[in-house]
C-alpha cells in the first residue's frame, strides 16, 4: 500500500506561481512513476505531468514550459511548479502513484486526495 498527501494548493491570480507537494508513504520502494492530473469542474481528469524512477519527465502540451515536475526521493515527495498561472488551470490537482507490488506481482495505482487550486482572472 502506499498514501499519498497533498499540499499546496490555493487561490491565486492570473500570471502567478504555487508548488504543490505529495508526500508518499508505506511501501514507496513500489513506486515506478509519481504524477500530477488535474480535474476542472464538469470535466474529466487529465495528466499534468509524470516524472518516472529514473528522473525522466512528461508534461500535457498546455503545461510544458510553465510548470515543472520533480522529486526528492529521500523524503517520498513529488513537487509540482506552476507558473504563469491561467484561470483554466482552476481545479482539483491530483497525486497519483504507479506501483509495482513485487510480494504480490501486481501493478496498482494510488490516488491522493487531491487539492483545490483557484486562479482568478
């Protein structure tokens, strides 16, 4: 098993910055991948960014250049940088792990909580 927690996220205006965190905890030897999706209101939720075990990262076509994804491996977090700040990227911010149980040989997702970010316009 692993949890994830969030933090970070809040109201903000146009063309500013927040960092979101995720604290992962319980079996994080599991985890081949650590991501951010984000769901707006009345629509579905969608990838952000991923950044993998061995440091490689992906963004959705919208974030690349103002947000940035990594990790501290030491203390189970992931980060998520945002900047430049739109009214379209109100909604609920996600943490999601992609495990590997070895004990049990399967592959399961981990969800957080997720944490409400709001830009004004």
């Amino acid at each position: 098993q692993v949890q994830l927690v969030e933090s970070g996220g809040g109201l903000v205006q146009a063309g500013g910055s927040l960092r979101l965190s995720c604290v992962a905890s319980g079996d994080i030897s599991s985890i081949n991948a650590l991501g951010w999706y984000r769901q707006a209101p009345g629509k579905q939720r969608e990838l952000v960014a991923v950044i993998s075990h061995d440091s490689k990262t992906s963004f959705a076509p919208s974030m690349r250049g103002r947000f940035a994804i990594s990790e501290d491996t030491r203390k189970g977090t992931v980060y998520l940088q945002m900047n430049s700040l739109k009214p379209e990227d109100t909604g609920v911010y996600f943490c999601n792990a992609d495990c590997y149980h070895v004990a049990t040989m399967k592959d399961v997702v981990y969800w957080g909580q997720g944490t409400q970010v709001t830009v004004s316009s």
